[in-house]
C-alpha cells in the first residue's frame, strides 16, 4: 500500500492576509493539494478553523474527502491533520496530550492500524515555534518523543521553521532579521560585518538525534538530484517531513508543491510512502 503525505502551512489558515484581512486562499490551496491525491495531510497555520462550529475545517473535510482532527494551541494557530478513512480506516488514537502547555503552536498525533505493521503508524503534524531556536529544540525534543508513543512508526512532519540538518544554507540577503536572529549561531556582534552568518541546525539535529530521518536529504542522498532540496519558504527548506527510521525503506519520492504560487507564502511538499518496504524486523514498545 502506497500513501501519499502532504505538508503545507497554510499561511494564517488561508482566510487572513499578513495584517489580519479577510483573504479566502482556501480554494487555491485546495487545488494544490488535491493535485496530488493525498491520504494524509498535515497542516499547519489552521488559524479560524475552529471558529464558527469547525466551519473551515468541514469545508476542507468535504472539498479534500477527508476526515479532519485538529489540535490545541496556544498562539491560536495550530497545527489540522486530515487523513483519508477509505485508506487507513478510521484513527484508532488521536493524542494532544500537553501539547498546548508544553508548546507554542501546539501539534497532535494520530495513530491508524496499518494491515503488516506489528504496532500502529504515528503521524504527527507539527510547528515548531519562531521565536526562540532553544525553546524549538524542545518543542522538537518533545514531538518526536510523543510521535513515537504508540510504538516504532512514525511520521512527523511540518513547518520545522530551523534549517534542516545539512544542505544548501539560507538565503540570507531574503531573511528578516527577527528569521536571521533566530535561525543563525549566535556570534560577537562586532563580527556580523566581516562574517557570513552560520546556520543554527540544531533543531533538525534534535530530530535526527530521537531516530528520524528527512525524506527529501535522504532521497537527495541517494540519487544527487538537487532540486529535492529547493526552499519551501523564501529563504530556506524550513518545511519538513520526517520519518523514523523503519519506515526509510519505505520513501518513494518527494516532490515540492508550488502550484498555485498564490496559496501561501511556504511551498508545500508530498512524500509518497511504499508502507510494503517498512522494516517490521525490530518491533517494540513504548515505556
């Protein structure tokens, strides 16, 4: 069995512009995520989709064929997981355990019964929060560590909103510098005019280091196509899917989603998961 993941932020729910107007950018978001045929797809941004008794979210539900969850948050913008029931049958768990008191954005972790798979697949979809690449870390310590809950396979993926592991750094001269503040090492300031800034990984590091794997530097890895490394925000690759690592025999492909280009200002991506190739040899237990 072959799913297909979507990842995209939303971009203040795509009913807001950047100063709070009414913008509706659903329908084009809409159409870029159908273009794939998704079975999961993992959002983030869900501003106002819970207002109005979920009207946004039972629009999406209905225009996407899927059935919606949504988690709590703090900031108000959280993070919706939509998943195809005709595919994975219904969730057999759906856990935001003190995901709105231990984070900023929030994030929730669905677990569906997958026919082979000795215990359940976790998917979890996640925004790391901007503003402090510390307190991101343990966001990411924290995600990770709840993803795997329900046993060895996990997916998580989202806007990480930190450069990922390795690659192609930022584009700087594009960063604000509330992003540049964030996102690089922190150096002597009196040497900002003489140095490049350096990119702070250690969030994608923290990720890599609870056992996951980034689907497009691992497919990047394998095959030298550049173009699996694009930014999906204006400056850097801070959108990701990532897998534990059972399931990276399973990575097919991973394609950018850049169409309509008014839908967001974050590309989104679909990784397409052969759930036949997971390696079911280590099965264990959470405790």
């Amino acid at each position: 069995m072959k799913l297909t993941i979507v990842v995209q932020n939303l971009q203040r729910g795509g009913l807001f512009d950047a100063d709070g107007g009414r913008e509706d950018r659903w329908p084009p978001l809409a159409e870029r995520i159908t273009a794939v045929d998704p079975d999961l797809v993992l959002l983030q941004e869900a501003e106002g989709w819970a207002d109005a008794g979920h009207r946004q979210l039972v629009r999406a539900e209905h225009d996407l064929g899927m059935d919606g969850l949504l988690a709590p948050s703090r900031s108000g913008r959280g993070t919706a997981l939509l998943y195809r029931r005709d595919t994975l049958g219904r969730r057999t768990a759906w856990n935001t355990d003190y995901t709105d008191t231990e984070t900023h954005h929030g994030f929730g972790v669905a677990a569906f019964t997958i026919p082979g798979l000795p215990a359940p697949l976790a998917v979890t979809s996640v925004h790391l929060t901007p503003y402090s690449v510390d307190r991101a870390i343990t966001e990411a310590d924290f995600a990770a560590s709840r993803s795997y809950r329900y046993g060895p396979y996990c997916i998580l993926g989202g806007d990480i909103n930190y450069p990922p592991a390795a690659g192609p750094g930022p584009a700087w001269d594009r960063m604000r510098p509330y992003n540049r503040g964030a996102r690089a090492t922190l150096t002597d300031p009196a040497l900002h005019q003489q140095t490049a800034p350096v990119p702070d990984r250690r969030v994608a590091w923290k990720l890599a280091a609870n056992g996951l794997v980034d689907t497009a530097w691992h497919l990047h890895e394998q095959t030298g196509d550049e173009a699996l490394l694009r930014r999906t925000g204006s400056d850097d690759r801070v959108d990701q899917l990532w897998v534990s690592a059972p399931l990276t025999p399973a990575i097919v492909s991973y394609t950018l989603l850049d169409a309509p280009a008014d839908a967001s200002d974050h590309h989104g991506l679909a990784v397409i998961l052969d759930a036949d190739l997971i390696d079911t040899s280590q099965p264990w237990t959470y405790r």
